[in-house]
C-alpha cells in the first residue's frame, strides 16, 4: 500500500469513526463525580448559561425589571475553554513499515496509534477535574501554554479527631459538611472524594464499622471496598500522573484530605475542535497534518475543547481526616 493510500485511512471521517468506537478505561472523576455534561457551541462558556438557581425576586411589573435581574444580566462568569491536543508524528521509516502490511493490518495499527492517544486525552480530563475540585486549576501544558483558571475558595472544615484516631468520628464530620453545604446553597447529589488511605482509615473506625454492621455488614470486610456511607457516594481516587516538568504527582493534592462534593454543581463542559468547519462540539476530534519537512512525515492526534466547571464553590467542603 502506497503513501496515498495510507493518507486516505486518515482522513478526519474516517479516524472519527474509529476514535468514538475505543474504549477506555473508567476514569473516577470525569465519569462519576463530574457527572453533568454542557456542550458549548463557542469556545467559551458563561456559567449562567447553565446554571439553574432558586431565588425569591420581587414581583415588579414587566417593563420594569427588579435590581437583582439586572444585577444576573451584568454579572456574568465566562471562561474560556481550552483546547487540550496529544499527537504522535510518524516518521518515513514508520510509514514505509505501514505500506509493507496489508489494508486491515494498517487500519488496524493505526487505530491502535489512536486508541494510546485517547487514552492520554481522556487521562487529562481526569487530572483537571481533579485540580478543579480544589477550586482552581493550573495546569502546564506541553507548548500550548498554561491553564489558570479559578472558581473561588471553597469551603473548610476542622475534624474533632481524625478518622484513624481511636475517637475519630467519620459519620458526624460527613453530616457537618453536609450542613455546611445545605445552609449555603440547594446544591445537592453528594458524593465523598477519598484516597486510598482514607478509605482505608474510614474501613477501620469505630463509629464506621458500627454503621456498617446494620447496613451491609460482612460485606465491607470481604472485599475490602465502601461505596456508599451516611447517604454519601464514595469515589475512591487512585494513582498519580507526571507533568510538564516530568514531577510525579498525587492525583489528589493531598491525599489526608477528603472533598465531599455536590455533584449537580459541577459539570464537564466541551466546546467545539480547532475547525470550525465541523458540526457542532465533540468530546474528542481525531485530525492529521501533513509536514511539510524533509524527511517528510505524517502527524496524527486528538484534541477536544474540555474544561471541569464548577457552578458553586459553596458545594464542595474540604477537610483533611488524616495526621
């Protein structure tokens, strides 16, 4: 198979079809915690085009509308989104080893060249959601700049004890920050956002095992996992990434620490690809680009326009747990 065709495997409808075929692996946050989508059709997003709040206006007649309408109209949060690209460039060495396979072999190493670049894509979006939870997101990004946004502080709480001390009480500290949430805002859909050593703590309380031996009993010790205490998801964050200066990082800044989090108060928000030319936003656009270099090569990526929003920093409460 020649150059040409190699070219016509990659063109964008073609590589898009098989991009939203792949598969993989759940992400914590972008799949449970972020669990709100808004599809933007710019490239940026005003929080109050998404946001839906209860409030008692004065009744005022039409032609004239009250301060706090007005005030809405005004005062209005808009971010950008931005655009996150991975991208692979194939060589001439590589692409004369691609004409040497048959058709479906081709299509078929290509899409695994997409399949690794999907992959890296949707793990950014777990990193920024993770960022966003504590209220701001700054993130380094390979040659496209950095992306420094804030939503506001959110809210804090001080434990009597921690939860791996004798004392500890984990089921009243997660009913204090609901409190905490509910007298600020009518955000609701709570869900706790531990580490694994957190959890591990939570398992071995006192108070925790108490609970649990009227609700699911044995189970917790069989298998080692809480997904749900005091009418409160759990989503247990694991594992770490490496930057742009190459430091490995927690997923969680701080793993001692726990978020518990309204979730109808965040959202994942997608904007539209780089060309304008396509029908509406996407999660994940697969492009090439032909260089124009000698040796001249061929680069394959993906890029979505992604942002982790958060409506109310008064819905998520951050508190450390652990000495």
């Amino acid at each position: 198979m020649n150059r040409e065709e190699i070219l016509s495997l990659l063109e964008p409808n073609a590589i898009n079809d098989v991009l939203v075929e792949i598969k993989t692996k759940e992400t914590i946050l972008y799949s449970n915690v972020f669990a709100n989508q808004y599809m933007s059709p710019t490239r940026h997003v005003r929080i109050s085009d998404i946001t839906i709040s209860r409030k008692a206006l004065p009744i005022s007649k039409p032609e004239t509308p009250s301060p706090e309408y007005r005030e809405e109209e005004y005062n209005v949060k808009t971010f950008e989104i931005p655009l996150i690209k991975v991208k692979r460039f194939l060589s001439p060495s590589e692409i004369r080893d691609l004409s040497k396979l048959q058709g479906s072999d081709i299509t078929t190493t290509l899409a695994n060249y997409l399949a690794v670049l999907k992959k890296q894509l949707i793990e950014t979006y777990e990193i920024l959601c993770a960022k966003a939870l504590t209220g701001q997101i700054v993130h380094r990004l390979f040659g496209n700049g950095d992306i420094a946004i804030s939503f506001g502080n959110i809210q804090n709480y001080t434990v009597a004890n921690y939860w791996n001390d004798a004392n500890g009480k984990p089921i009243d500290d997660i009913n204090s920050m609901i409190e905490l949430i509910v007298s600020k805002t009518n955000h609701g859909d709570f869900v706790l956002v531990v580490s694994q050593s957190v959890i591990n703590a939570l398992i071995n309380n006192s108070q925790t095992k108490e609970y649990l031996a009227h609700t699911i009993g044995d189970q917790v010790y069989e298998n080692g996992r809480i997904t749900r205490i005091a009418d409160v998801d759990i989503a247990v964050v694991r594992g770490a990434y490496t930057d742009a200066d190459d430091n490995v990082k927690s997923l969680l800044p701080n793993p001692k620490e726990v978020y518990l989090v309204s979730r109808t108060a965040l959202y994942k928000v997608f904007g539209p690809p780089e060309s304008f030319d396509l029908a509406g936003p996407t999660e994940a656009y697969a492009y090439t680009s032909y260089k124009e270099l000698d040796p001249m090569g061929i680069e394959i990526g993906v890029m979505a326009r992604f942002l982790p929003l958060i409506l109310d920093t008064n819905a998520i409460v951050k508190a450390q747990v652990l000495p």
